[in-house]
C-alpha cells in the first residue's frame, strides 16, 4: 500500500488520471516551485491553501477559478525519504518535461496518466537527475507513444529490460492495465520509489495552487 503500484487502479486518485512527482533532494516547497516553473502556457507561482484532502482541494479549485479543470493545485508530502506532490485539476498537458527540475543534485521521478484521454495516451515514467534525463519510457511498453522502448542511460536501461523481460514484458497480448501495473511493480522495487496510498487518499496534506501570475482572480490566479 506504500508502494506505486496502486496508481494502477481505475481513478486511483481522481477522475481523469493521476500526475505524482517523487524527488530526494528537494523538500516540498522547492518541489512545488519547481513544478510550477515548468508551465508552458503560462508563469504560475505556488500558492498555499492550507491542509487539505483531495477533495478539499477540488472544492478550492472550483471556488476560486470556477472549474476544477480551469486551474492546478498540488497536494504536497514527504514519505520514506521521499517528497511528493501529486496534481489536480487542468494539469494535462501543461507541464514541459525538463531536466532542470532535478538541478542542483537531485532526484526526481515523474509518473503521470491521462485515463480519460480518447487518444489513447498510455502512462509514462520519466526519471531526472542534477539536471539531466536518466530514463524514460511509456508504462504500456507498446508503439501507441513513440516506440514503447526504454531510452535513457545503459546501465539504467538494461538492468529496467531485464527485469521487465523476467515479468514476461513486453507483451501484446496482455491488457494495458496488467501491463501498467506490472511496470510500475518493476520500478517501485527497482528505484525504491513509495507513495503511501492512504496518506494521498484519506489525509489532508499541504495545498498549493499553482496561480497564473497574469490572470488574478480573488486574488488567486488561475
């Protein structure tokens, strides 16, 4: 329950999907800021909005920017040595995959899902290290998202493929969910990677939005 794999259940942590990012060296202000530095479309600056469920931080979404999907919020934790935050609201899409979230020496794991995406568009893992990519691929291991092979560096690369071959992977035949779930089994033992699932799902953690700095609203930007 502590580990990743639950991510792989229907909705696992709110309709429409699930964004996670995991990081060692950063706590979960510096996380935050990160994150929100990383917006293509717009400058957003994290803004706390206390303790808050998830749902909690759906409602504050909805109040201040009149949609859920209209704005970003992050619930923020640390766990087993890990910071995470986990994102809510319109953040599909939003976000440059960039390196230089892990600047400065640290590490940084990016696990996102859009499941209600009719593209479709399979789960993905990224992992960034002092400012560079170390590995990426998509978790359905399949030609649906570039060519469903592991990239990244050699030793990284060949010790995930081997392990992912002795679960029988890649396979065709079997249903992308098994396949997504098998994966991320594969990299929570492989990486250490934990996300505690009643934490997410049941206590209320730190809240940010992440506010467009040029379009106020309420005095939160969304």
């Amino acid at each position: 329950m502590d580990g990743i794999t639950w991510l792989a259940e229907p909705r696992s942590i709110a309709f429409g999907g699930y964004s996670v990012t995991l990081a060692r060296g950063l706590g979960v202000e510096a996380l935050a800021a990160r994150i929100a530095a990383l917006s293509q479309w717009s400058q957003r600056t994290a803004h706390p909005v206390g303790e808050l469920t998830g749902d909690g931080l759906v409602e504050v979404l909805e109040s201040e920017c009149g949609d859920v999907w209209d704005g970003i919020g992050l619930r923020l934790g640390v766990s087993g040595g890990w910071s995470f935050a986990v994102a809510y609201g319109g953040w599909f899409g939003e976000f440059r995959d960039d390196p230089a979230i892990s600047e400065d020496g640290a590490e940084v794991f990016l696990i996102e899902y859009e499941e209600e995406n009719g593209k479709p568009v399979p789960p993905t893992f990224r992992y960034h290290r002092d400012g560079r990519t170390v590995c990426s691929f998509n978790l359905h291991l399949d030609d649906s998202w570039g060519n469903g092979k592991v990239a990244g560096d050699p030793e990284v690369r060949d010790e995930l493929e081997k392990l992912l071959r002795a679960e029988g992977l890649p396979d065709e035949e079997r249903a992308g969910r098994e396949v997504h779930r098998t994966v991320l089994g594969v990299l929570e033992r492989y990486f250490g990677l934990t996300l505690p699932r009643a934490l997410v799902l049941e206590a209320p953690l730190p809240a940010v939005l992440l506010a467009d700095r040029s379009c106020l609203f309420d005095g939160l930007g969304c």
